[in-house]
C-alpha cells in the first residue's frame, strides 16, 4: 500500500498541488529554503513517452531514451522526484526553484534540468507537488538522506527522475 502522502504531511510536507494548477499559478509556494518532493499517486504506471512533447533546450538538456525510463520506474511507490531549494549559501528558495522546474515543464527556457524525466510522462501535469520549508538543517542533507531512505526501501533505486543521490 502506497502511503507516502500521509507520510509527507506527517513531517510537515505541504502544497499538493498538480502541476497543472503550479501551471497557473505558483503564488502559494513559500519564498524560503527546503525540500519538494513529486508524486505519481495513481496505481497505474504511467504512460511514458519517446521525449518531452517540446523541444526547449534539446542540446543542453536531452530527452531520455523511452527505454531508459521504463527501466527507471519504480513499483511500489507514488515518489518520482525529491528536490532541494536553498542552502549553503545559495539564494534559490522553493518559489523560485519550482517556478523554474514549471517553466521548463512549458517548454521554456529554465535553467532546471534536474528531474527533467517527469516531462516525458504523458500525464505530467496530473503529478503531485508538496514541499516541506527548512529552517534549521540544510536542503541538501535533507535531500540526500530522503533519497538514501528511499533507495534502502526499494532495493537501490532512487526515485524515477532522479539521477543522482
């Protein structure tokens, strides 16, 4: 049973908005550091496509092979993407990093091409986005310990569209 929308509001993950309503506006979003987190919270796989329906940004950021993508899908979880905004210095915070995730996601040009594999589900804009604001511990270590956590609870695979830990 795939609980982890109950395990996000548990440790103060908020949002759960679609990415089509981020599309439209993304005003609610904090203006402050933390971490996000992408959710699939349909139990059928999604349909995944040969590339992104737009071609913004081919060279610098390549569509994956619809093979790559198959493999890289994980059953057992509604989880795609975990994400980080802020931290150590920089400037980024949640608003300003998932704005630019929904910019590239329209097929404009936006310096995100982490996660970039969510952009090849034909339903992209049904997924899920929550975030959890960090006060006292960095986006980073956050980040990479959700990602550890997640690759222990599913035999070392990280979530679909993240590519690194």
């Amino acid at each position: 049973m795939k609980i982890e929308r109950e395990q996000l509001q548990k440790y103060g993950f908020e949002g759960f908005k679609t990415i089509r309503e981020l599309m439209s506006s993304c005003r609610e979003i904090p203006k402050l550091m933390g971490v996000y987190v992408v959710l699939w919270e349909k139990d059928n796989r999604p349909t995944i496509m040969d590339k992104r329906p737009f071609d913004c940004q081919e060279d610098k950021y390549p569509s994956y092979s619809k093979a790559e993508l198959e493999e890289e899908w994980v059953e057992g979880t509604h989880i795609v993407y975990i994400g980080k905004a802020g931290g150590f210095g920089q400037k980024t915070e949640l608003h300003k990093r998932l704005s630019t995730y929904i910019r590239f996601g329209k097929g404009k040009k936006a310096a995100h091409g982490g996660g970039r594999s969510i952009w090849q589900l034909a339903d992209a804009q049904e997924l899920i986005v929550c975030w959890r604001v960090l006060t006292d511990e960095e986006p980073c270590c956050v980040e990479s310990k959700m990602i550890a956590d997640f690759c222990k609870k599913h035999n070392g695979k990280r979530p679909f569209a993240n590519r690194r830990d």
